[in-house]
C-alpha cells in the first residue's frame, strides 16, 4: 500500500514537473524605440520566412513566374542601349554605353525594385498583420529578397559586358583599386533611401491606394533627375549642385559609376551630404513607421 502511494505521488510529481514547464507569458507591445529594435532581434527567426514569403507572392499568378526576374532587367538595358546607341547618341564620358548604363543601373535597379516592393508588402501581409503580433517593420525590411535577385542579374550582365568589350576593343573598363572599397557603401546607401520612401508610401497607401498607382510615374520622373541615362557632364557646371541638392541618389549614383569604371566625377561634398540625407530620412522614417505601427490593424 505504501509504496502503491509512493508511485502514485512519484507520477502526480512529475506530471506536475511537466506542466510546469509550459509557461504563457502576455507582454504589452513595446512602445519605446529601443524596446521595439531589440523585439526586432528577438523576432529575427521570422525574417527568412517572411521573405520567401513576400517573394513568392510577388510573382504568384504569374505564368513566367520567377524568370520576371532576369526579364525585368534585361528589358529596359535592350531599349536604353538600343536608343542611345542606335537612335542617338549621348556622351559618355570615353566608355561604351552599355558598360555606362549597367554600371548605373546596378544602383537604379536595387534602388527602384526595393522602393517599389516595400511599398507594397504590408497590403500583401494584412493577413498575418491583423492576426498576430510581431514587429511590423520587419515588413518593409524583408522586401529586400526580389529585389536582390534582380541587382545580381544586372551584376552578372554588367561582368557579361565587360568581357564582350574587351574581347572587341582590347580595353577592360573595370577599375581595380582602393576606390572599389567604396561600392558596398553606394550600394548599402541606395537600399537605405529606397527602404525609407518605401516603408512611408507602405502606410500611406493603406489610406490612400492611389499612391499604388502614381507611384511608377513618380519613379520614372525621379529617373530622369537620376544619372542613370546620362553622366552628370551632360547637365550644365552651373545647375549639377541643383541636381545634387534636390536628389541624394545622384551622388551615389555617379560615385558609384566612378568608382566601378573609373570615369565620371565624385564629389566629396555632395557625397557626404547625401549619405547625412538619406540616413537622417531612414532615421525618421524609422521612428514614423513605429508610431504607424499602432493603428497598422484598423488602416488594413
């Protein structure tokens, strides 16, 4: 009998020890901007997750599906070089355009392709947004997937130029030294500003889905204030600081040209002024997409 109540109370214990175990804990949302960046490192594990989701999505319904992704690129190259090669002409300062162009439009396409996306991606999340709980700025953040892919297609056709002119000219317009150190940076600083205008436009477009539809207008127009056609000589000595002031990407733009085939100009100046813009624009882009982040359920 003693020891039928001793199993007894040994099971009792260690069912007990088990439930123990398992422990609910309700926290309120953290409201402070320090709470809120480290709830981002805690809920890292669902970044991968959500975007492969968010790239899947992208191209559902599709019937090219991912190959949107090499086609995107390759067409606007194939019309700008055609145009500009073909129909006129436009200085170039001493290099083929083709290798012009694709060492701008690296750049452009990363800078285009996450501001477009970002934009997008809490309407294609408000399933899981209104749903459960997890830092929604890791949204915005996670829309970097596609367009990743599509700058490392312009990558792998900008080396693909390099090596057909060399092979017709006898010159490689590659420039290999220090400077080079400088292009993680142009390219960190263009993802910065396209993340920035994008996860403000992500919100606002909740309110107002015209914005949707404006914005490939915008972005074509903010193109052509944008190095990417055209090098900064072609705009009169007098009016590039105009350029330069209204538009941060045109010094990453043109640095990044200079640095990759060693043509083009960079000025200091400019170049620190528009990495102070664009990182004080994430900054507060940052702390206004938090303040956003509140009412994010009832805008869905």
């Amino acid at each position: 009998m003693a020891e039928t109540q001793q199993k007894i109370g040994a099971r009792a214990a260690g069912a007990h020890a088990l439930t123990a175990k398992v422990v609910t804990i309700i926290e309120a949302r953290p409201k402070s901007v320090p709470a809120q960046l480290r709830a981002l490192w805690r809920y890292r594990h669902l970044y991968w997750p959500l975007m492969l989701d968010l790239s899947v999505k992208k191209y559902r319904g599709m019937m090219l599906g991912i190959w949107w992704v090499v086609i995107r690129p390759i067409v606007p190259m194939t019309i700008a070089v055609f145009t500009f090669t073909v129909v006129t002409s436009v200085e170039t300062d001493g290099i083929p355009y083709i290798i012009f162009y694709l060492s701008g439009a690296m750049t452009w396409t990363l800078f285009q392709s996450t501001m477009n996306f970002g934009a997008r991606t809490l309407m294609w999340t408000s399933g899981i947004v209104q749903k459960t709980y997890f830092p929604k700025l890791m949204i915005p953040l996670a829309s970097l997937g596609v367009p990743v892919l599509e700058f490392l297609v312009v990558f792998v056709l900008f080396i693909v130029a390099l090596v057909a002119v060399y092979f017709k000219t006898g010159f490689f317009y590659l420039r290999i030294d220090a400077a080079i150190l400088l292009l993680p940076v142009m390219f960190f600083m263009a993802t910065l500003m396209s993340l920035a205008i994008g996860m403000v436009l992500g919100v606002i477009a909740l309110l107002l889905r015209d914005v949707l539809y404006t914005l490939t207008y915008v972005i074509q127009l903010f193109m052509f204030l944008t190095p990417v056609f055209y090098p900064m000589s072609a705009i009169p000595e007098g009016y590039r600081w105009l350029v330069y002031l209204i538009n941060p990407l045109a010094a990453i733009m043109e640095t990044t040209r200079w640095t990759i085939t060693g043509h083009g100009e960079m000025d200091i100046l400019f170049l620190l002024y528009s990495c102070v813009s664009i990182m004080v624009m994430f900054v507060v882009s940052v702390l206004l997409f938090f303040r956003a982040e509140d009412y994010l359920g009832e805008l869905i």
